[in-house]
C-alpha cells in the first residue's frame, strides 16, 4: 500500500536472479478499482567479491559501495555490472605492497566491475626506514651493524624494518681513532643504538691519532 498519489514504489531486499511481476489498483472509500496489466522485472545476478590478504605487514581493506570491510567482512556479493572501489589502508609500522587478481595491480585503488565470483589478493609488507651512515673527520675507519647491513666502507645505507633497533660500531684504521657520533640519538665514542621510526642518518667522526680532530 502506497501513500495517495504515488507514481513509484521500491521493493527493496529481494533475492538475485530472481523474476517478479506486479500489478496496482487504487482504491477510496467507496472501494478498489480493477487491476492494472501485470509488469515483469528480474533482479540482476550478483556475484561475490572477495579480498585475500598477504604478506607479513598488516592492514584493512574497505570498499565503495560498502559491503567489504577487511577486517571482518572480506566478501560481499554485488549485483552484476556494478563497479566497486577498493582501498587498502596499512597499519602503523606496514606498508601497502598492492593488488594482483581482478585487473588490479599496484598501490593506488583497484577498481573492479563485477561480472563473476572475483578475488583480489592486497599485499602489506613490514614498512621499512633507510639508516645512512656518513663518514667525517680526518682519520679513517669502517662502521658495521648489528643486525648485519651496514659495511661502510662499501655499503652505507640500508633499509631497516620499522621499529627495528640497529647496533652501529666503528672500526678505526691504524693511526685513526673515533671522536664519535653524531645524529639518530647517538654521541660519544662507543656503540651507537638506533631505533628505526623513519629515515635516519648518522655520522661517525674519525680522528687521526693524536690529534684532536
């Protein structure tokens, strides 16, 4: 039953793939007309999107129109034809790595249009920082890392994972001593101890021996 004077009525929630067909008659106090011709409609078939997610980061997933909420709700179905956005949203400490599956690849949104069962899988990967060490000074010496990475001499700058804590410890030449260090938290002439919450760049300051600088 529809309010007076209506032209339109919606039938909401009602199954996929399914034909249903209506009629109308109006109706006052002194009673109902005859009804209309019947009119015939079939709901579009829905298929399921589904998301898988990978990797050893983490992160959610949500989509537009809403139904995915990954989380909790990783597959919803969508009505044939339908075009749904998703997008990926790393946690604190991850990174987004991408889409494959559905025409999706790479970091930004993957736009899909629904014309079958679909699964797309997002990637999220351990977010990294890159730790430089810079060499000064007038003496000579080497700096290497613990966890392994830094060599420098030949390798200077590493990508860390977020969070991960990084021993620095210099290694002077004959005839050079360290004056110490300057820049991520560190100074003084022992180990230096980083703890990766973005890029960071220490200095390691090598003196000749005997000398002040």
């Amino acid at each position: 039953t529809a309010s007076a004077n209506s032209t339109s009525y919606v039938d909401s929630n009602l199954p996929a793939a399914t034909t249903y067909c209506y009629r109308v008659r109006a109706f006052n106090t002194t009673g109902d007309s005859d009804y209309s011709n019947e009119a015939c409609g079939t709901t579009a078939t829905e298929y399921a999107l589904s998301v898988v997610r990978s990797g050893t980061g983490s992160g959610s997933v949500t989509s537009t129109p809403s139904g995915i909420s990954c989380g909790p709700d990783c597959s919803e179905p969508y009505a044939n034809g339908t075009t749904v956005t998703l997008t990926a949203a790393p946690d604190g400490g991850s990174a987004f790595a991408g889409w494959s599956g559905g025409g999706c690849g790479g970091t930004g949104s993957c736009l899909v249009t629904i014309t079958g069962s679909t699964t797309l899988t997002a990637s999220f990967m351990p977010r990294s920082f890159v730790l430089t060490v810079t060499k000064a000074g007038k003496g000579s010496g080497s700096v290497s890392s613990t966890p392994s990475g830094i060599s420098c001499g030949t390798d200077c700058s590493v990508p860390y994972g977020s969070g991960m804590t990084v021993t620095l410890t210099a290694a002077p030449a004959g005839g050079s001593a360290l004056a110490g260090w300057s820049g991520g938290g560190c100074s003084g002439k022992g180990s230096c101890t980083v703890i990766l919450s973005g890029d960071t760049v220490v200095t390691a300051t090598f003196k000749r021996q005997g000398r002040l600088r």
